[in-house]
C-alpha cells in the first residue's frame, strides 16, 4: 500500500491536521528524495558515483505500489539527470498519488480549494502509530528498520526533525536527536549504500531548498 512507503509516511510527517504543508515549504521535493530512496533500496534505481551523483534507472518493471511506479515512470524520462533536477522536477510531484492513497485509507479526505488541494486529517491512527515508531527507533536503535533511518535522516536533512518530533521525544534536544539520527546503525544488508545515497540526497535537497528560497526572495 501507497500509505506504507516512505514517500507516504513522509507524508504524514509534514502534513497537519489541516492538510496543509507543515514545518517545510518543500513538502513536493521531500516526497520525491523518499521515493528516490526507496526505488534505489529496491534496487529499481541507483545513484552514480559522480560529484554531482545523477539517477540512473535499472529496472523499469513496476513495483505494483502507485507512489512508486509514478515516480518511476518520472525517472525513466529523466534518466541520467542530476539527483537535485529529479527531486524538483514537476514530474516528481507525487503529492496526488499519495494524498488519494490515504484517502482510500480513510486516513485523510480531500478538499479542493481555488489555488490547491489540502488532505484534512479523518483517522490519525497510521500517523499515531508511525511517530511512535520512530520515537522507538530513535531511543533504541536495535528496534529501528532500514525504512525508520531513511525518514528519520530524511527529517535531518530538512532540519527539522526536532520539530517534527519534539513531543514524541519531549526530553531530546534538537541537538542531540540530530546525533541520535546520524548514529543510528541499522542490521541490513543494504544500509551503508542507502546512507551514502541518504548523504547524496540530503546535500541535493539543501541546495534545491537555497535555490528556491533564493528565487522567492527576489
């Protein structure tokens, strides 16, 4: 299910009740470096070794998952591009798919508005249980999945994983969860490469970030 990915549980990180954006205005962006890496821990794609890595893709049969396969299909026409031009590419845009999938959930509900479409909260159950999750993975790594290091670096990264979290983990600092993330030591086979594409992409994202509020602010 859509709503079990990365990309989906990303989602409901920087989504408030409201359905809005919250704590980033690169929600769009966020989204497509999480389904880059989880396509990539899939092996559907992989990032060159290059200074500037780019996307290449490796397997082109879908994944049955819709979130994923959309963006596949965006990275098969993108192949060999820069990993920053793929994650803020409008064809990486997978705000869409993912919102419907919670709607098909139950877990949000969609409302149309003039300029842009919000996913008002209907059951806060998934994202109960999953900042739960990651509040487990953060205070015993030994729990933590491979998928829990890729959102937990991923909030990182945007700098704001203290704020996403802080009243998961009410006694951690800002800080010291920084840390905690960068020290999680996941038991899977394909951890380190995932943390050197996480590193790619963390870099890629704060310079599409810098580029667009650059642009905002002109």
């Amino acid at each position: 299910m859509t709503t079990h990915t990365i990309p989906g549980e990303l989602f409901l990180l920087l989504t408030n009740d409201a359905g809005r954006q919250d704590s980033t205005q690169y929600r769009r962006q966020a989204l497509a470096a999480a389904a880059v890496a989880e396509l990539a821990l899939r092996e559907k794609v992989a990032l060159s070794e290059d200074r500037t890595p780019k996307v290449k893709v490796l397997d082109t049969e879908p994944t049955d998952l819709p979130v994923l396969d959309q963006a596949l299909g965006a990275l098969a026409e993108l192949d060999g591009r820069a990993i920053k031009t793929v994650i803020g590419h409008r064809t990486m845009d997978l705000t869409e798919v993912i919102g419907e999938g919670f709607v098909a959930a139950g877990a949000v509900t969609r409302k149309d508005g003039w300029f842009f479409t919000s996913w008002p909260a209907e059951d806060d159950s998934l994202e109960r249980a999953l900042r739960a999750r990651l509040a487990a993975a953060v205070t015993d790594s030994s729990v933590a999945s491979l998928q829990d290091g890729i959102l937990l670096d991923l909030l990182r990264a945007l700098r704001i994983a203290h704020r996403i979290l802080k009243d998961d983990l009410p006694d951690i600092s800002r800080r010291d969860l920084d840390r905690r993330i960068e020290r999680l030591d996941i038991d899977h086979p394909a951890a380190k490469a995932v943390r050197r594409i996480m590193d790619d992409m963390a870099a890629a994202m704060i310079a599409t970030t810098a580029a667009a509020g650059a642009v905002s602010s002109t």
